[in-house]
C-alpha cells in the first residue's frame, strides 16, 4: 500500500484525550502556524474520534515541513503521531 500522497491536511492521533477541546485547537494552532498559515482545525471529542484532529494548511509545503518536523512530538506527554489525508 503506497504512502499518502502529500496534501494539505494533516490527520493527527495519540493526542491526550483529556484536554478539553478549546485548550486542544489552541495549542494545535500555536505550534502548528509555526510552519505557515493554518486554515482550521478540526478536533471533535466524539467517543470514535477522541485523541484525534485535523490540521488544514492553505500551503503544500507548510504541512510537508510540519508532518516532517513534528512526527513523534510530544505532546501534552504523548507523542503525536501524524498523516497526510488520504484523498
């Protein structure tokens, strides 16, 4: 099975489920925007999708250096893991 090809979406998970949402798509935010202009970001705290999000950058290249970059970040004491979308 080939890797996602890259894109402007980034799907994250091993985040730390007990971060209350608001205080999440902040701190997604601040670290994120660090590699260029963040569109949104998507973290429901729905029991199938908890301990996950979405982060969309307006360019290719942000979220390449972002993915590469922050693979394995810790984050609130889990390391994040990190995907391109699959389109």
């Amino acid at each position: 099975l080939a890797a996602p090809r890259p894109n402007h979406t980034i799907y994250i998970n091993n985040i730390n489920d007990k971060i209350k949402k608001e205080e999440l798509k902040r701190s997604l935010y601040a670290l994120f925007s660090q590699f260029g202009h963040v569109v949104d970001i998507v973290a429901l705290k729905t029991m199938k999708m908890r301990g996950q999000a979405f982060v969309i950058f307006k360019e290719l290249g942000s979220s390449t250096n972002a993915l590469r970059q922050l693979q394995g970040f810790p984050f609130y004491g889990k390391p994040m893991v990190s995907y391109f979308v699959t389109l």
